[in-house]
C-alpha cells in the first residue's frame, strides 16, 4: 500500500505533466508559434529554391571576399564575408549552403516582428498580421547572400528592444540596442541613420530621462566595442570605404536610381502599406501609442535623412516590420472594441433600447476588415514569392516579367560558360606562353566567378583592381601574358605591346547580362608598357 506521500507526490507530478502539456498547446495555438511557422516556411522556399539559377554578381564578389577574411572590406563591413566564410566552411561552394545564413536571418527578422507586435499588445491576430506583412521583403532579401539581409535584421533587432524597453521600462535592454546598433553597423553603414532615430526618439519623448541612465551609456559602449575593429581597419585606409561611397552615391544619383525614393516605398510595402501607415500614426499622434513615440521617429528620422541625402529606396525597408508590428496590434485593438461595441449594441437592442441602431453592424464590419487584410497580405507573398524567388524557367514568359522587376536574375546567368571559355582561350595559347599567364577581371563578378569555377581548369588566380581586391595585388611574379575580360580595347592598347581578341562572352539561354552587353571581349595581352606598379594604380577602381 502506497503511503499518503507517495500518494501526494504522484498527484503532484500528474497536475504538472498536465499543466506543462496544456501550455504546449497553448503556445501551439499563440500567435509567436505561428509567426516562427512562417519563419520556417520561409527558409524552406528559399532551400527548395536557392539552386535555380546561379551566383547572383554581388554573392561573387561576396564569396571572393569571404575567403579574405578582414575587419572591413571597400564596399561593405565586414559581417557578411564573415557569414560568407562560415557558409563556406560548413557547406562548401554549394550554392544553397552561401545562401543558407541570409534566409535564416531574415526568419528570424519575422519571428521579432511578431513579437514586437504582442509586446505593444497585440494578440495572435496581430502577430500573424505583423509577421505576414514582413514576409513579402524577406522571400527577397533572404534569396540571396548579400549584406542587405543582414542589416535588416539589425535594424530589427534595435527595434524590438526598443520595444521591450518602452513597455516595461527595463532599462538594461539598453545593452541590446547599443549590441543591435554595433553589429548593424558591421553589416551596413546605414545603421547610422538608424541610431540618428533612436537619439532623436531620445530626446523628444519621455525617454530623456535615460541619459542619467548608466544602461544606457553601457548599450553606447557596447556598440562602439563592436565596432572598434572596423574603426581601425578604416583609419589605417584613409577611410576608404568613404570614398568608395561617394562614388557609389554620385553614380546613383546621377543614373536617377534615387529620383523616386518615396514613390518606391510603395513597392517596398506593397499592399501593407496601410498597415505602415497605421503603425506610424499610432505612435506618432494617438493617445493610445503614446508610449512608443520613440518608435515613430525611428522611422521618420531616417526617412527624412535619406529623403534629403537621396539615399537608395530599399535603405530604409528595415524600419517598417516596426510599423507593421504597432499597425497590426493597434488594429486589432480597434476590431476588438468594434465588437464589443456590437454586442452591447444588440444586447441594448434586444431591450428595446433605440440608441443601438449605429454598432449593431460593427462584429459584421470588422469581419470584413479582417477577411480584406488577410487577403491583401496573402497576394503580397505570392506577388513576392513570384517575382523575387528563382522559380521560373530562364527565358519564359513569367522569367522576363520577374527579371524586369527583379534585375538580378539576368546577372545569375552564365558564369560557368564564361569561366569555360576563358579556360578555352587558355588552351588554345602557345605552351611557352602559359608559365607566365595571368587572369585580369574587370569587375568583381568576373573575378570571381574565375575563382570559383577556375579552378575545374586549372586556371591561375584571377585579379583585378575593383574595390578590395585591388589591395590584395597582383602576384608575384607578375604575370607576363595576360587574359584580360571586362576592359575596353582603348584602354588596353595604350598599357600593352600586343591585344587580341581571342573570344567573346556568351551563355546557352542568350541572356542579355553586363557580361554579353557591356564588356564582352576577351583579350589576350603582352608587352606590358612602364611597369605593373604603374598599371596597378591605372586599374584601380569601384563598383
């Protein structure tokens, strides 16, 4: 016979393996474990999917960097190379494997924008609403491995902090904002317009009264320690990156890429873009949201410096899953009054009471709402999916449409032809001719796609004078024949002896790219005219 104890520890141990299976399926049930669903869902497509084509331009010149690894790099910190690295060393020169961190960060870039949305209040409407209206961008910038994917996580990041912080006023989550500011800095420079946002949100809310604060200045802190290598790094280069910038952004305006910064927030949003709108407002004006007005300026301090800067349109998609989140809670908030509206307006009129007439119909209205934003928001990802995610035949119909709107397809076409042929140009020189050869790219896509798929032909190592490659040099000893792609015949003439045209760049689709339209001649040079020092520095350049 089981004593009174036994007994009474069985029954406890039985209520708890009840509770905790209760609350499993509770969470299964809460909007967070929906929202991480979706998250999941997302990172599937992209591995189902992340194989389709090839190497996006930009992730060559990624991987290139990747296997140099620095605290900085010409174009971009020094983050993703460092993911870049890491994806090589687990997967190898799979392509889905490059391609595994971005969608990974952008999953959990959803999974915070949910939870943002519960901490402002919102229930499991408003944080499948919030995640849903975030996952159009995030089937775009997780398909390809690229440096925007992990600056907006960042940005995410600082954001649900900030969050945290207003709603409860732990003021330790300082620490989080001032590591999310730091490693988005590592990612992207644009961070900064960002911490702009957050000073700014500072000093014109109730927040002020964290300068006093020792979290705070601890977060500061925390942001500069992470960034200190990169500082360094700069500082030893004349703050090159700064220049590669300038460069960057004088091109951009003058192409006109900047002209339509504000039309093309509309592109950004899509369809959510009310949702946007809504959160903007409730944290800028209502009464309700008065306690994320931080949250507004994030956004509108931003928006502001990159609409006067002329800043690129997809700068500032990192500070909408925010306004998604506080748009989603607060409409829901709105749709729950609405119905408890109804029901007292029918409850009053079932008594005969004539001021229910107006409400009776509110449950109905906000059924409506409910079914127009889940509609809205479930086109936005096919939308997305269809013209962001490598699903169509090359050259169809739905393939030219998708390319026209996301303009990196073409540019994920034909590297290991051209590589190939390079190797043929290769083969087809005198063997006296090719213990001194080298490989000159013009732009870092050619340098290297040349790396990664040279190696079949056994092909020297590619160089190249663009952006960080520059300063990794030309060899020793210096090449004395070359096979020069991506240059004009102009240029090559005045710095060598002897140029010919050995080939031309092509791919098995016809796919018109920068490779076939811009620069397709393939040269074979020699004689090099005042030295490679020299011509170094002539071939030095950005892109």
């Amino acid at each position: 016979m089981k004593s009174e104890i036994q007994v009474r520890v069985l029954e406890r141990s039985d209520a708890e393996e009840a509770a905790r299976r209760q609350g499993v399926r509770a969470w299964w049930k809460d909007g967070t474990a929906i929202a991480v669903g979706i998250a999941v869902g997302t990172v599937v497509v992209h591995v189902a999917t992340g194989a389709r084509y090839g190497f996006d331009r930009d992730e060559l010149m990624l991987l290139e960097d990747a296997r140099h690894l620095a605290w900085g790099y010409v174009a971009y910190p020094p983050m993703t190379a460092f993911f870049g690295r890491v994806a090589l060393e687990l997967f190898g020169t799979s392509l889905v494997g490059f391609r595994f961190f971005a969608a990974l960060v952008q999953a959990v870039a959803l999974v915070l924008t949910g939870l943002m949305a519960k901490e402002m209040g919102g229930g499991r409407w408003a944080q499948v609403v919030a995640a849903l209206a975030g996952a159009p961008f995030c089937l775009g910038a997780g398909a390809l491995m690229q440096y925007i994917s992990f600056d907006y996580v960042c940005w995410v990041w600082v954001a649900y902090c900030v969050v945290r912080l207003l709603g409860g006023g732990e003021v330790r989550w300082w620490i989080g904002i001032g590591a999310g500011i730091g490693l988005g800095m590592m990612a992207k420079y644009t961070m900064a317009f960002l911490a702009v946002g957050v000073v700014v949100g500072v000093l014109l809310t109730d927040v002020r009264r964290h300068w006093k604060s020792k979290w705070l200045w601890t977060g500061a802190g925390v942001a500069l320690v992470i960034l200190l290598p990169n500082l360094i790094w700069q500082t030893r280069r004349n703050f090159v990156s700064l220049e590669f910038l300038r460069f960057l952004h004088e091109r951009d305006v003058g192409t006109g890429v900047t002209d339509w910064f504000l039309a093309e927030q509309l592109e950004l949003t899509l369809m959510a873009f009310p949702l946007a709108a809504a959160g903007l407002w409730f944290c800028l004006f209502s009464d309700e949201g008065k306690r994320y007005r931080m949250v507004g300026w994030m956004y509108a301090m931003p928006l502001a410096l990159f609409l006067v800067m002329r800043g690129r349109d997809y700068y500032l998609a990192p500070a909408y899953p925010m306004l998604y989140a506080a748009g989603a809670a607060w409409v829901e908030k709105w749709m729950i009054r609405q119905r408890e509206a109804s029901k007292e307006a029918k409850k009053q009129g079932s008594q005969g009471v004539s001021e229910a007439g107006p409400d009776a119909n509110a449950d109905t209205r906000t059924r409506w709402i409910r079914s127009a934003i889940w509609a809205v928001l479930a086109v936005d990802v096919v939308v997305a999916g269809a013209v962001a995610l490598p699903l169509a035949p090359v050259n169809s119909a739905w393939w030219k449409f998708a390319a026209k709107v996301d303009v990196v397809f073409p540019e994920e076409i034909g590297w290991p032809e051209f590589v190939e042929t390079v190797a043929q140009v290769r083969d087809q020189l005198p063997a006296s001719e090719r213990g001194g050869l080298g490989v000159l790219a013009g732009n870092y896509g050619e340098l290297g796609a040349l790396n990664l798929y040279g190696e079949k032909y056994a092909l020297p190592r590619a160089i190249s004078g663009v952006n960080s490659s520059w300063e990794r040099g030309y060899g020793l000893p210096a090449p004395e024949t070359l096979i020069v792609v991506g240059f004009q015949r102009d240029f090559l003439e005045k710095h060598f002896a002897s140029c010919e045209l050995a080939a031309r760049t092509w791919n098995r689709y016809g796919v018109a790219n920068e490779e076939t339209v811009e620069d397709p001649d393939i040269f074979v040079c020699q004689g090099l005219r005042g030295g490679w020092e020299a011509f170094w520095k002539e071939v030095r350049g950005f892109a």
